[in-house]
C-alpha cells in the first residue's frame, strides 16, 4: 500500500497537478495507513474510515482554479457542471463544499458528501477523491476532478473575465509560470513502417511515455495504437499513457477473436480511421486546450443544444477539424474517420485530439503538439480581446 | 393491512402462499424492512431469518421470490429477481437473480415479494395476478420439459417453472424463466420439485410509480451513457456482440481457462467456441433480457438460447470436448430438463477423472438424461460434484467450494477470484465480488490478477456492492459500465429515499454478514472457506511468457485472516456476538 501511495505521489508532483507539499493518500486493506502532509493525511486517514473503499486522495491542486470556480458560483448552488466528455461521462458534475460549511467535524462533512460521489472539491483545501477499489481508482478520480476544473476555469474566464480579486495575478502565474512550451523536440522515435511485434509494442510504450511526460496529456487519459498486417496493437481501457508495458491489445482487424475486449474503447475509432486514412499509427489524447477551444463556437441561433453528440458540422480549429460525438460505442466513431483522412488530425467536441501517423508514431505526436499549440495560442488571444474589450 | 399511502417503487406488499393448507394472502411489508434490506437478495434474505435453520427439503422452508425497486421502471438491466431459500447442494444461505418478463410481472401484480411455504399433495402450479393468487392443479405437467411447461402454462402470464430435474430432487435443478433466462446453480429448482410447485405464472401489469422522473431520466442518461463507454458491453468485441463467450478468447489468453477439472488451464481448441465462432456457425443473434438494453444474450435465428461462457468452457474445456455442437445440444438439454450447466458440466467432469476418462461428446446427452431423472448413473451424478466424489473415495476431486462447483475462471489466473470463490456465502461462485471485473477486465480499474495485495478489502467491499445490486435488484454487467453512483440516483429518483453510493454499500454488508451468520450458525466456518487442494499443490498451464504457479497457501491464508478481520470475524470466520441478528433491522 505505501508503495502505491508513493507512486501516485508522486505522479501527482511530476506531472505538476498538485502542491508538492500538500498531497497525502490513504488507503486501507485490514487496517489504515495514510502518508504525505501530516494534516492531509490525517484527513485522508479519517475519511477512509468512514467510508466503504479502498483509496483516499486528498492535495492541493497546484493551481487555484477549483476554488475560484467554487467562489464565483452562486452561494445557493452546490455544485460545478464543467461541460467536457469526462465530466459528462464518469463525473457528471462536481459537487463541492464551501470553507465555511465545514463546521466543527470537517470530515464528517466531507464524508457525507464524498459517499455520494467519486471526487468533491473542498474550498480551501482541495481535491479530496476516493477509489472503491485501489489507490491508482482515487488517484484517477483526483486527476479527473483536476482536469475538468481546468477546463471549466478556462471556459469560464473566457466568457465572464475576472471577477475576483486576485484573479488575474493567479491567471498569469499559471500563464507564466505553470505552462511549459509543448515540444516534440529531442524525442526519439523509431522509423516506420513497425513491423516486429515486439518492437511496436516497446514504441507505444515509449510513445505513451513522451505524451505524458511533455505534458501533453495527463496520464489515465487517452490511447494510441499502431496497425500492422491484420493486426490493430491498441492500449487497453483504463491504461495509463506513461505505464502501458503490458497493457497493450494485439486485436486481429477482421474480428476473428474476442480476447481484445479489453481494448480502449475507442478501438471502434481506431479501426474506422484506419480504414479511411490508410495511416499506420493512431495518437489520441486530451490536452486541455484543445479540449477548452472545441467547445468554442461561434455559431448563432444554433437550434442544437446537447452540441456534444448533436451537432452535426465540422467546425475548424485552425485546419483542424473539430466533430461532435459521444465516445466508445457512441458517435465519435463515426463521424471522426471521414474527417481525418485529410488533414491527419481531428478533434472531438469537449474530448481531445486524434492525430496519425503515416509509418512511425512521429509525424502523429508532432501533430498532435501542432493542434495543442494553436489551441493554446486561439485561447490565449481570444482571451485577450475579451479582456481588451472589457 | 397494506398501507394506502405507498412509497414509490415499492408495493409494499408480500403474497404468503401455504401449498399445504392451499391458502394464500398478501400482507405488508413495513417499510422500514424495505428501507433496510431494499428488496431481492436482501429482503428474501431478511425474510428467512426465522427459518434459515430448516432443512431444505423441509416442507416448510420458504422458496421466495422477491423482486426490488427499480423493477418495472426504465431502468437498464432492473427487470429481474432473485430466488431466496436454503440451498440442498450446499446446505448455505441461496440466492440467484434471474431476468426475463416474469419479474416485471410478478411486479405488475403489485407484489415485491412472494414466500410460498408447506408442500402440496399434488402438483400444482401458482398463478398470480394483480387481483389475487390462484393454487392450480397440474398434475398432466409433472415429468414435462421446461419448453413443455411454459407452452402450456404461458396463455396465464410469464412462466417460472422446473423440469424434470426440479421434481426428481437432482441438487443443481434449476427454476426457468419462460424467455430461457435461469435461476442457477445451488438447487433451487429441487426445493421448488419438493413443494410439489411445478410452475410459477405471473400477468401483473401495473406501473411502478417514479417519484422524480426528471432526475430519474438523467440519472438513466448517465447510465446509458456509461453504458456505450464501456469496452466490455457495447464495443465491437463485447458482450453486447458476442455475449458472454467474448470471454474465451480473453480466458485462453490469460491462461485461466479450466480444463479437464482443472488439471490444466489452457484447451487449445476452445476457439471453437468462441464468440465469433458461435456467431458464424449458429447465425447468432442478439437476446437477452426484458426491457434490458445490453441484449447480451444469443440465439439462433429460431429462437433457441444459445450456450453462455460458463457453459461453453465447462461443456467445452473442462470435459476436454472440442465440438461446438455438442456443447450447444448439452445447453440445450439442460434448459430443458432443467438442470445447472455449471454444476452438471463440473460434476461431470469430476466424475470423468474419478473413473479415468471423461465423458465424450456422444456420451454427454445421455448422462445429462440420466441425470435429471436420477436413473443408472444418473442417480449418483445428480448429487453434484462433492457428493460425486466423496462416495467415489476421490473427495479431493470435487473442484467445489462449500459443495458448489467452480465456474470457469480458475483461480491459479485470478487471486482475487481465488480467494471470493471462498469468502462467497453460496459457496464457489465468480458472481458475489465478481473479480474477474477488475482483475481481467479491467473494470473500473485493473488490479493486478496475481497479487493478494488488497484484494481482502477489495472482494469485501465488492461483496456488499454486489448485495446492494443483487437487492435493486440490477444485474452485475451493468457494473462493467455504470457504477452504484448511477444507480443510488435511479433509486432516490424512483422511491424519493435518499440513498448514496455509500449508504447501499452498509446495506449490502448487513445482507452478506446475516448471510454468514445463517451459515455460521449451521455449523460453517472457516474450514469451509478453502480452495480444493488441487489449486495449492499444482500449477496450471504456463507457457507464453505466463506464469501460472500454484496459489500460495501463507498468502491465502493471511489474506483470508485479513477478511475475517474487515468482517469483524473471529479467526475462524464465525461470530463472537450471539445475538447479532437482533441488532439487525
């Protein structure tokens, strides 16, 4: 168990979602044992025991983001709805607790409302997530609660500015400060076309591992695969990029075995746009602004309301097309493959980036920077002629 | 007196039926009992608690069925219930949920429960409807098929009925739903033969009132929308497609496949049952339950249910037949007569090793005959496996746990599988923590198969979900998609009660410890929460850079204390407080 914590402690501080200082795990087989800030920890420890599951995050995001959505929410509301896949999906919405709900027994506060639901936001404290089942299921909570707020604060300051004070000063640090540039550069990797089973399944581990670790997508979201002879070799579902030894799915194209159920979810997609593109190589993932500015649209009087599996345009990012559609058995995998054949590269409304590659992963990861990049530009300039405007 | 203002969701309304004194009434649940035990698995459990003791042949032992909240609203997967009583093949505390049209009937009848006791003198048969119950004489339906049955009885409702299996006494008999959906394993079909109850008809068809229906549509929103993220039930290679015999192929690869009673774990020609196999020799289409959006049962273009993975593999590796025909006339035969095909492929083949040579294909239709009418060999095979084996002089042949034969997840390939099949109150059954989820398929997470690292807390923690689902009551598939978040909201938007996630885990854990004390109290213990021998001294088939050694018996041990602990058992897996139960709603 200490393991454990000490693993996704340490994801949380590499991947720089958390204050190194402020992160603490629990979790709990025939007794309780809870590492990291001493008070976090006692926190975690004494959730989990009022609690039937296994796992207990509790960190400080290292970024304020969550508490200023907590703040600029209506005092009478209890919780955020970010408006991304993930959220729709797994989390719904985030519910939240407010400093001064806390009351005397903070932890039987956050219990009451932490049974209810996978993750809450705790104004002033953080993120506190459960996992049911491991310490990995809480980490992955915490880590999605992160990345919806992220999202969601981005959206939100887009259209409604700054509206508290320190607001703007916290934007810029996180703009300076926080953001690394997003870089393919130095990265090694192998010619196509990937042929030795053996050989492709170390490159999309290593491949997983670079889109991790340059930031380009947080670690439980995404999967990528390569396509050689009859046989699509695909992350399996709830893998993590940057850990995917082993967890790779040989899955033969013509449907002949059943053994890669346990592939992503998005295998569908995969062999749809394989099938379109011609391509070799599939890399998707969700980095944040990409996710952030397909949900821009700059359509008026639009009768579609749910735009995220309704709308049936292609809008543009850029030359990045940008499609509506649900994810695994829902309408991504039909309406990305015909838009990828072209550019090489697509996004899903509010779900993240699909690029390929031609004979090697590469030219796909180096797209997929592209797509993040001008997102993050787009962002960064609209976001500036809203505040310019006032 | 049934109360005139009802919480919804629930009818509040139980149907008692004496067949010795052919009398039946209904009678309120109260409602707070509901509350406490939600309904399924968990009231028909309540409701045995002053009769847990009897014998299971006991005239009056109660046989009830019992059905749950969600259970005739939208709710994915919710039209089901689960048979409660005491099990003859293991002597445990049993249930088996079961789909099909006949829960949403017996619901529609404004019931959510039925406990028949007393045994009649002539076969009879029990039809329900909103307006009362009728006790029908049937004696012209005793020895016929299940198809039989139903044809007959089908023009009064949605039928449950046992065949010949279920009036001879064989100790796996089955009780059949009408639509080919079971309620499996443990002999339940034996008790209903005792009472003389060839059939069960239901032609209820009232609503189930929602008390929010705008949250109970976004919380079905949530769970469809779960539903087709979920690899397992609605991608291209899932059970959706291909039903449960997605999982051979995952099986061979994981090398867990039972084969020959488990002397080894690999069957080379198990692709010739696989999923796609079964769709292209049978023209498999897509079955399943009512109202259920998942359909993951198959059948061929005639209607005629085609074999599930337990059976395949157990029909298939587990006796060493490679023949897919065969495999689906052995399904067959059983859905006819009546009869477990987990428990009669497993006890087959423990009796295939005993004597030396396993059952052929040509021979296996014959034996499964013989079997359900208790004649030649059949009379010591429909006593299951343990029994089989124990009066061969081979006991350790019986890959049981607590007398109920294992399914076909072997536990060399899954630890958290090798320790739920002993820790589970009904003894060797893959459906009570459903590991296999986590870790081979990797929902919601994965863990790692061939570690006991945390798998106590986990099979306990899991152990009281699944409770809580066997008592809503929904099926477990949906769990490969949805969570209990997801459902704790159907169920506060279909009663008004507030439940969380949290809340149906206690409620759970009070169903599976009253569970183990009925166990304990007759007499079971931690003696009884061990694997078959075989699983410590030998290793299964490795090979492919897998390693399948024998489960480590200190590490089981330890983990099995561990259980014994979050369960706050002694350590040997009984009660220190007598009076447990009167602390109990």
């Amino acid at each position: 168990m200490l393991g454990q914590i000490a693993r996704f402690t340490n994801k949380l501080i590499a991947d720089h979602s958390a204050h190194p200082r402020e992160i603490a795990f629990a979790a709990q087989d025939d007794i309780i044992v809870a590492d990291g800030n001493p008070e976090l920890a006692r926190l975690a420890g004494e959730l989990l025991s009022r609690l039937s599951c296994l796992g207990m995050a509790v960190a400080r995001p290292a970024l304020p983001f969550a508490d200023f959505l907590v703040a600029r929410t209506p005092r009478d509301e209890s919780h955020i709805v970010p408006r991304d896949t993930e959220t729709r999906t797994f989390l719904h919405d985030i519910p939240f607790l407010r400093r001064g709900a806390l009351g005397d027994d903070p932890a039987a506060k956050i219990a009451r409302l932490l049974g209810n639901r996978k993750g809450i936001i705790v104004e002033g404290t953080g993120i506190v997530a459960s996992g049911a089942l491991t310490v990995e299921q809480a980490y992955i909570n915490w880590s999605s609660i992160f990345h919806s707020a992220f999202v969601k604060y981005l959206q939100d300051v887009l259209h409604g500015g700054f509206l508290l004070p320190g607001e703007a000063e916290a934007f810029d640090a996180f703009r300076r400060g926080w953001l690394r540039p997003l870089t393919a550069e130095g990265l090694v990797f192998r010619e196509g076309p990937l042929t030795d089973p053996g050989e492709i399944l170390d490159e999309i581990a290593a491949v997983g591992r670079y889109t991790v670790e340059r930031g380009l997508v947080d670690s439980f979201f995404g999967n990528i695969s390569c396509k050689s002879g009859g046989v699509i070799y695909i992350s399996q579902t709830a893998a993590s990029l940057d850990a995917l030894d082993g967890c790779i799915d040989p899955v033969p194209t013509d449907n002949s075995s059943t053994f890669g159920i346990t592939a992503s979810s998005e295998l569908l997609a995969h062999r749809r746009i394989y099938e379109q593109s011609g391509a070799s190589t599939i890399l998707h993932g969700h980095p944040k602004f990409a996710v952030v500015m397909s949900m821009e649209c700059a359509e008026r009087n639009c009768t579609v309301t749910d735009c995220w599996k309704d709308c049936d345009r292609v809008r543009f990012l850029g030359d990045t097309p940008v499609v509506a559609g649900e994810i695994g058995a829902g309408g991504l995998a039909k309406r990305v493959p015909p838009v990828i054949a072209g550019p090489r590269k697509a996004v899903v409304y509010g779900h993240g980036v699909f690029t390929v590659g031609e004979r090697g992963f590469g030219d796909a990861f180096r797209s997929m920077v592209e797509v993040e990049n001008w997102c993050r530009d787009a962002y960064f300039r609209a976001l500036e002629g809203k505040l310019a405007k006032g | 007196m049934v109360s005139s203002v009802k919480t919804l969701g629930w009818t509040e309304t139980v149907l008692r039926v004496d067949l010795s004194a052919r009398k039946s009434w209904r009678d309120a649940i109260p409602r707070d009992l509901l509350h406490a035990y939600l309904g399924g698995r968990g009231l028909g459990v309540r409701f045995m608690r002053d009769h847990f003791r009897l014998n299971p042949f006991d005239a009056e032992i109660p046989l009830i069925f019992s059905v749950g909240p969600l259970c005739g609203t939208p709710a994915p997967t919710a039209a089901r219930l689960t048979v409660v009583t005491r099990s003859p093949l293991t002597g445990t505390i049993y249930d088996c949920s079961a789909g099909g049209r006949f829960a949403w009937r017996l619901k529609g009848a404004g019931l959510d429960a039925v406990v028949v006791t007393g045994r009649s003198a002539v076969p009879v048969a029990l039809v329900i409807s909103p307006d009362g119950a009728e006790i029908v004489e049937v004696p012209q339906l005793w020895g016929r098929t299940v198809p039989d049955t139903v044809s007959a009885l089908s023009g009064r409702g949605s039928v449950a009925a046992i065949g010949p299996a279920g009036e001879k006494g064989v100790l796996f008999a089955n009780i059949m739903m009408g639509e080919g959906n079971s309620v499996g394993r443990g002999g339940l079909g034996a008790v209903m033969g005792a009472k003389n109850l060839k059939a069960v008809v239901a032609s209820g068809d009232r609503q189930t009132g929602i008390a929010d229906p705008q949250r109970f549509d976004v919380a079905r929103q949530d769970v469809m929308r779960l539903f087709r993220a979920s690899p397992i039930i609605f991608g291209e290679l899932g059970i959706s497609e291909y039903g449960t015999p997605a999982l051979v192929d995952l099986m061979r690869q994981r090398r867990m496949v039972p084969t020959e009673n488990f002397r080894r774990t690999v069957f080379e020609a198990s692709g010739n049952y696989s999923g796609p196999a079964i769709r292209r020799d049978y023209n498999a289409r897509k079955d399943g339950c009512y109202g259920c959006p998942i359909q993951c049962k198959k059948s061929t273009p005639e209607g005629e249910p085609l074999p599930e993975y337990e059976t395949v593999s157990h029909f298939g590796a587990l006796n060493g037949i490679a023949s897919l025909a065969s495999i689906v006339r052995s399904n067959t035969l059983c859905n006819e007569l009546g009869l477990d095909t987990i428990s009669a492929a497993a006890t087959l083949s423990a009796w295939g090793e005993a004597r030396g040579r396993f059952p052929t294909a040509d021979e296996v239709p014959g034996l499964l005959r013989d079997t359900a009418m208790r004649v030649g060999e059949g009379e010591l095979l429909a006593l299951g496996s343990c029994r089989v084996a124990e009066r061969l002089g081979r006991p350790e042949l019986s890959m049981s746990v607590k007398g109920l034969e294992l399914p076909a997840y072997d536990p060399r390939g899954a630890y958290g599988m090798a320790l739920a099949y002993c820790t589970s109150n009904r003894g060797g059954c893959h459906l009570r923590a459903y590991p296999i989820s986590h870790e081979i398929l990797r929902k919601p997470v994965p863990t790692d198969r061939f570690s006991f690292s945390g798998k106590a807390r986990i099979i306990a923690i899991a152990e009281d979900t699944n409770a809580a689902v066997d008592s809503l009551v929904a099926c477990k598939f949906s769990f490969f998609g949805a969570t209990l978040e997801e459902y704790a909201e159907l169920l506060a938007a279909t009663t008004g009660v507030d439940y969380s996630p949290q809340s149906l885990k206690e409620i759970g854990r009070r169903i599976c410890l009253t569970e183990r004390f009925y166990n304990c109290t007759n007499g079971f213990g931690m003696k009884d929460d061990l694997l078959p021998e075989r699983f410590f001294a030998e290793p299964g088939s490795s090979g492919e850079g897998i390693e399948i050694p024998p489960v480590d018996r200190t590490r089981f041990a330890e983990e099995l204390q561990k259980y014994y602990r979050i369960r706050g058992l002694t350590t040997e897996g009984t009660f220190d407080d007598p009076d447990f139960l009167l602390n109990q709603p």
